[in-house]
C-alpha cells in the first residue's frame, strides 16, 4: 500500500526526454486570477477565492507556533504580475491530453524508490488529521532525463476505493520541468481528480493567490554539503472556516486546494522523507545531498533534512508523536533515512539521501 501512494504522482511524466538545461525564457505567464486552470471545472463555477487564512487558522498558527516568523524564506521577493493576476506555471510539453497511467498498471514498468518516515500501521493513537507541515532542506541533487528526486510530504486519506492525497515539498523532475534545478512542487489526487494533478496543471485543481510564490517556482539558494545550507518552510492544512486546504510558507498563502475539489474528511496517514525514480533499468537518481546519511551521521551539513515535522490535531499543530513513525527505506543499498527524535532548535527530525545507482526493484 505504501509503494501505491508513492507512485501516484509520478508515473506519467517518464517518457518525455526534456533536455537539462537552464531556459532563460519566462516559464511562467501572468493570468486572470479567476481565469487560472482551476475555474475551468464545472464545480468552480461560483467558488469565492479565498486571498488569506481565516482569522482563525492565522490566530491559531501566531499564538500557537510563533517560531513560524523566524522560519527560513528561499524566494526572489520581486512581485511578478500586475493587480488581479497571478503566476502560473508554463510547462515545456502539452498537457492537455489525459495521459495519466493509473499506477497499478505501471508498478512493473518503473523504477521508483523511498527512504521515508511512515506511522505504524497498528499505532494505538489513530491520527485523522488537516495537515502537516516541515522545514525542508534544499539541494540540487544529479539527476538524468526522465528523472526526478524529491523531499516530500504525503498526507493520504483511502475509504473503501477512494483514494485521496495530498503531496508537497520541492522536487528536481526533469519529465516536469525543462531544466535540473529544485522546484515547488505539489501533488494532489481525489475522488473528483482521479487521475491526480501536479501544480495548476488541471482544471479544478490548485488555486493560486501569491503574486510571487507559485508551484513549478525555483529555488535558487541551494544547501552544499559542510558548508551554507539553506531551507524553506512549506505547511499544507485545512482552514475550519473555508474548508479549503492551504498551502503555505510561515504565515503566508501562497495558494490552496478548494474543498469543491478536494473534499475527504481528513487524511489518515502521514509520510516525510525522499522519493526518486526514473525509466526501469536505468541508473537511479540521486537523493537529498547525495550520501549516505549513516556515514554522515548528524554531523550538521553533512545530509539531507527535515525538521519541525509536525501534524494538525484538531485544531491544533504539534510535534509528530515519534513513537508512532518508523523509518521505512525500500532500496537500502542506494538510499537511508535516519530519524532522529526531538533536538532542541530543530524539533522532531530525520536526514535521509543517497547516491542512487543500480538499485533495483522493492
């Protein structure tokens, strides 16, 4: 069950050969906020966009948690589009056609792997959540053509057949985007999205509000291994007022997923950590910092993070009950994950990465 969660947003993006390169041409353009892909769904017809959090979800995040204004920012401030606008990611290949492979036909035709912290299965507190959220690391891992290599959050929700998930952090995916650089990336799948969306790149998916934060985004300050690191704090959680569900950076929104759209009641399980894969049979991608976390330890620089995991509980944002999380890696001899519980400064932790290579299959 794991592996199917993984291999949502992934699959389909494999079979373009997108060279990885730089492009010094504009990738995204300037569009109507109410004429983004999103309101090209019939249930968005009357959607009222919602600009800010809720007084109620801003108060509970200020008054809660307000080490959240002291979190890292890794975004050129400049506004990139004029009054009523909004930016919107230009992919480099035509997406129009539905060319979604449904993942349980692609499970023998990919190379997909994880090193990930995941909550027992029979963990006695059941967590039925609106959200998490981390501080994320960003490096620029070596990746090939038809490759990707992300830090990740999953926030996954099944009842009987419908499957529901929401999946957030930055990525390098060179089937996604025209160049190697780590991007903001989202993911998202539901009962009325089956075939599952990355970014704005479907009618009643993400709606963007920011004028200068956007998903297909790039990092441009990047960690480098015993020297600067840099991160950025990405949160995703469920206004009780709007019941949409916002995707953040500290206390700003940067845009959401409207509850027409996606409407489980709450996700049931929680991933943190790394995902990569590429075409079967090729070399494996690179992830985090591209070493072994256990020969780095935790010496500070030296690997791939995560930190400040944590979990909505109601209403609510609290350290993840470490007890309930074991770390879960499926190709150990190209990856590991190391979960390191509460540190001062840092909260609950995990480093995970590896140099990829001829991995295998799970």
């Amino acid at each position: 069950m794991a592996l199917y969660w993984l291999l949502c947003p992934s699959i389909y993006l494999f079979s373009y050969n997108i060279a990885q390169t730089v492009q010094e041409e504009v990738e995204y353009e300037c569009v109507d906020i109410y004429k983004q892909p999103s309101f090209q769904h019939p249930l968005m017809k009357d959607h009222q966009i919602q600009m800010r959090p809720s007084v109620e979800f801003q108060a509970m995040l200020l008054k809660e948690y307000p080490e959240i204004l002291n979190l890292s920012t890794n975004y050129k401030s400049k506004e990139r589009c004029p009054e009523g606008k909004v930016p919107i990611h230009r992919p480099q290949i035509n997406y129009t056609n539905n060319f979604m492979i449904h993942p349980e036909k692609a499970i023998a035709e990919t190379n997909l792997h994880y090193a990930i912290i995941k909550q027992f299965e029979n963990a006695t507190k059941k967590w039925r959540g609106v959200g998490a959220q981390a501080v994320f690391d960003i490096y620029k891992p070596r990746v090939l053509s038809n490759q990707f290599t992300k830090a990740w959050i999953w926030l996954n929700h099944r009842e009987n057949d419908v499957i529901s998930s929401i999946q957030f952090g930055w990525a390098v995916h060179t089937g996604l985007y025209p160049d190697d650089r780590p991007r903001l990336t989202t993911y998202f799948v539901s009962d009325r999205q089956k075939n599952g969306c990355y970014n704005t790149l479907c009618r009643g998916g993400f709606v963007q509000v920011h004028k200068t934060i956007y998903p297909g985004m790039v990092y441009d300050k990047v960690s480098v291994l015993g020297k600067r690191q840099y991160s950025v704090h990405l949160l995703v959680g469920q206004d009780s007022r709007t019941k949409n569900w916002l995707l953040m950076t500290r206390t700003t929104l940067i845009g959401y997923w409207p509850h027409q759209i996606y409407s489980a009641q709450g996700p049931t399980q929680a991933y943190f950590g790394g995902y990569a894969g590429g075409l079967t049979g090729d070399i494996s991608p690179a992830m985090g910092a591209g070493n072994f976390v256990i020969q780095a330890g935790f010496r500070k620089n030296y690997s791939c993070f995560m930190k400040q995991l944590k979990l909505f509980y109601g209403n609510k944002l609290e350290d993840i009950d470490s007890n309930a999380f074991g770390e879960y890696v499926d190709s150990p001899n190209c990856y590991d994950v190391w979960f390191r519980k509460f540190e001062v400064g840092n909260g609950e932790l995990l480093t995970f990465g590896g140099p990829g290579g001829a991995c295998g299959f799970p």
